[in-house]
C-alpha cells in the first residue's frame, strides 16, 4: 500500500464516499437513533404552485454539505473562538428520507410525521431536508406530545393561507396549520416581503392568531439584538428555514424566488442568538430546487446554513 495518507487514516475528501449529510453516519434503522441530531429528508414538492422541483433538494444540500465534512477537527471559527462540532463530542446521524408516495399528499406527510415522531422519540433534534414548504406541516403535527413550542420562519412569504380551491395542505398553508396547533404558543415570521400569495385578510388572521410579522426591512431597521428582543426568551423553538428568505443572487434554486432578501450573515447572526436565547428543538429547511441553480450555490448555503446552525444548538446547549 502507498504510504500517502493511510498511516493516520483515509483522507476523506469531499468528493469521495457516500453523500450522507455533513458525511456522518447513515443509520436507518429509525428504532435505534442514538444521537443528539437526526437528519431526515423530506423530497416533496406536490405542494408548490409554480415551479416543482424542490423534491430533489434533500439530495442537493447532502451533496453540498460534503464540502463541510470537517472530519477530527471539527469547525473552529475564530472569529467566535469556538470550535463547532468537534469530532469527540458531536453525534449526527442521516436517517435517509421519509418514503414519499408519488401524487398522495395526505400519505406523503403521514411518512414524514412518522420520521420525525421516531427521532422526537428517540431525544434527537430533527433537522428535516425539503421538499417544499407543506413539509412543515408534518413536521409540527409531530411536536402534538411535546412541550409546547414558539415556531420562528425565515422566509419571502407568509404562508398563512387557510384554504384556496380545497387546497389546505400546499406550501402556502403551513403556518396557518400551525397556528392551529395549541402547543404552538406564537410565531415569529420573519423576511416576508413584496408580493405575496396571502391576502390582507390572511396577514390579519396571523397577527389575531399571535404572529409577529417582520419584513426585511424591518429587521435590518432594528438589528439583530432588537429583532431577537420581539421572540419571547427562553422557549422551545421550532425554526422553519424556507431558502427563499435569501435574496436571489445569493440563492436562485428555488421554485418562487424574491428580490430584496436577506444575506447570509444576517441570518447567520439571527439564528446564533435564537440558540442562544432559548432551545431551537426543531429544524426544517425547504423550497431548495436545484435545476434553477446550475452553479450550486444555493444548495452549498443550505448546507452551510444547516451546519452552522446544528453547531450553534448544540454548543449553546452545553454553555
């Protein structure tokens, strides 16, 4: 054998190898998680009303997290001082995807509940990969027998239509479900903006069913200390992540893109002192649709975002 590398183990690199997310260890056997994160795919987009395609989004940010495998070192960010994820105490797991049935929504989301009641059962923090935004839905309607939960969105758009046309169940209805829930105690909606799919009645409805409404504008306006200061402290968090709160020169692989979205420090920072202010017990981010994108950068900020905030959680815990 040659002697380039092998004697301290495979180099690793992130073009080899399976591409679990963030190359971790693929466990899928959904009754034995035993780890403080569980990853889970959620490649559904029979919820979107414009352009499909975020069903190959869970295969698109696996690949891109590759490049942030960071092997025994872990990540160490000097600017914080910290060293996020460190090999000898970090334990993620990628459980593969929920089983989607093609054409059945209702059945599609019963699967990807299912996933993540098992990872809840386990005491693991689900981070689910999307698929379009109703896979949030699922994924609250997992939390029922949980403590109560504050969901915080980052996104272009609402999403608080009730019902259009017999659709309750589309990306444009998941915090109107979630509204609903009696273990969601508010929410936080924030980079919302422009044109949107909800009609004035439907931004009366959140702010009477408890929503702060935050434009982009707005948070810029009030700095991330200010912004972080209208999210009630000290509660569990269930943090919706739709990729279209970016702008799109940063992230043009989604299905319904909006101009004068946030850049990636800006939600950077947010997410570093949600962890911080309480416990972020939930993850999902969505509407990654990769065939807009033929550079990749909007899968490799997915996987950038998602790393950083996993790290984040999990440092914030132990401090």
């Amino acid at each position: 054998m040659s002697s380039h590398g092998y004697e301290s183990g495979r180099l690793n690199l992130p073009f080899v190898g399976i591409c679990t997310f963030g190359k971790f260890p693929y466990k899928p056997d959904w009754d034995a998680i035993d780890a403080d994160v569980a990853v889970m795919g959620a490649p559904f987009d029979f919820g979107t009303q414009w352009r499909s395609g975020a069903r190959m989004g869970p295969r698109a940010i696996r690949e891109a997290s590759t490049l942030f495998s960071f092997g025994h070192a872990g990540a160490y960010d000097f600017e914080d001082d910290i060293t996020y994820l460190p090999a000898e105490t970090t334990r993620i797991v990628d459980l593969g995807d929920a089983d989607i049935v093609h054409t059945d929504t209702i059945e599609s989301h019963r699967r990807i509940e299912f996933g993540v009641r098992k990872i809840l059962k386990a005491g693991a923090l689900p981070v689910v990969l999307g698929g379009d935004h109703s896979v949030n839905i699922p994924c609250i309607n997992a939390f029922d027998g949980e403590d109560p939960i504050h969901v915080v969105q980052i996104d272009a758009h609402l999403d608080f239509v009730d019902e259009r046309h017999g659709v309750r169940y589309g990306h444009g209805n998941p915090m109107r479900r979630a509204a609903e829930k009696p273990y969601v105690t508010g929410l936080t909606q924030i980079g919302i903006r422009n044109v949107s799919s909800t009609s004035r009645d439907g931004y009366e409805d959140a702010r009477r069913m408890g929503s702060d409404i935050l434009s982009v504008r707005h948070a810029r306006k009030l700095g991330t200390e200010a912004l972080l200061a209208r999210i009630p402290a000290g509660k569990r968090y269930y943090l919706t992540l739709d990729i279209d709160a970016f702008d799109p020169s940063i992230a043009p692989g989604t299905g319904t893109p909006s101009h004068g979205g946030f850049l990636y420090y800006e939600v950077l920072e947010l997410l570093d002192g949600l962890a911080r202010q309480g416990d972020i017990v939930g993850i999902d981010l969505v509407e990654v649709a990769p065939d807009y994108d033929p550079t990749g950068s909007t899968s490799t900020l997915a996987a950038q975002v998602l790393m950083n905030t996993i790290g984040r959680v999990l440092h914030h815990r132990k401090t």
